[in-house]
C-alpha cells in the first residue's frame, strides 16, 4: 500500500473483497479510517487492533504528558503505566473494569492523571474503537 489515505485504503478492501475465500476478521493498526471504512464495505467485519500499536500510541502519550521521567526512575509509576500497556491481553470484558482500578491508582500526579484520561477517552470510551478491538485475549499473535 503507498500511504494511508481513504483512497488507499478503499483501493485495498476492493482487492480484499474480491479474493477467496471470504474475508471476516481483520487485524489492523488504530487508524480511525480503517474502523470506520471496514464495515462500510464489509458485512459485520471482526476488527481487532495490534497490541504493538496500543503501545506505541500509549508510549507516545507518556512522553507527550510529560511521564517518560517517572516512568523510567519512578517504580511504582513505572508498574502502574505497564499495567495499562498490559490491558489488551485480557479478556475484552475485563479490560474496562481492570482500567477503572488502575485509574484509581493513578493519581499520584496532574500529569499522570492526564495520562490516565488519556486511555479512558481514546481506549475504554472511544467512539471509534470498541474494548473488543483492543482485547488480544486467546488469540494468536
């Protein structure tokens, strides 16, 4: 694929539609087209994110609210934060009810409540991604 524009993409779900067999399940990164575009064009498509891009988008977030330090030299924000990367390896029912008692932890500072805030709005409540998207439990990897 030569980038990631809606017109990329649609060129490839057209390549993917025509192939045999059916295409039904789809391991994707966290591009809000591909959330959005799949099940225009599929019937009821299984989406489910890489937990490597989770991460990444998590990382980025630590670094951007200011926790890379705390992360790296704080133990107990370090366990907390990698709790949160952890997420995605549980059962997709578990993962909000796991996050709302790390949330509670996760107080120890504004900046560290932000990033919290962070994973709430784009990773348990999100709009474009569901917790099922996000959960990696007993699948192959």
């Amino acid at each position: 694929m030569s980038g990631k524009s809606e017109r990329d993409y649609k060129k490839v779900f057209r390549a993917v539609q025509s192939s045999e067999p059916v295409v039904t399940s789809f391991d994707a990164d966290f591009e809000a087209w591909i959330r959005k575009g799949l099940p225009s064009m599929f019937h009821d498509p299984a989406i489910h994110g890489r937990v490597f891009h989770f991460t990444q988008a998590m990382w980025i977030n630590v670094q951007e609210k200011g926790q890379q330090v705390a992360y790296n030299s704080m133990d107990d924000v370090h366990k907390l934060l990698r709790k949160v990367f952890a997420l995605p390896f549980l059962l997709a029912e578990d993962i909000a009810p796991a996050f709302r008692q790390l949330r509670l932890k996760g107080t120890a500072s504004k900046d560290l409540v932000k990033c919290m805030n962070y994973v709430h709005d784009m990773w348990i409540t999100s709009s474009i991604w569901d917790v099922t998207s996000l959960s990696v439990y007993g699948r192959s990897l």
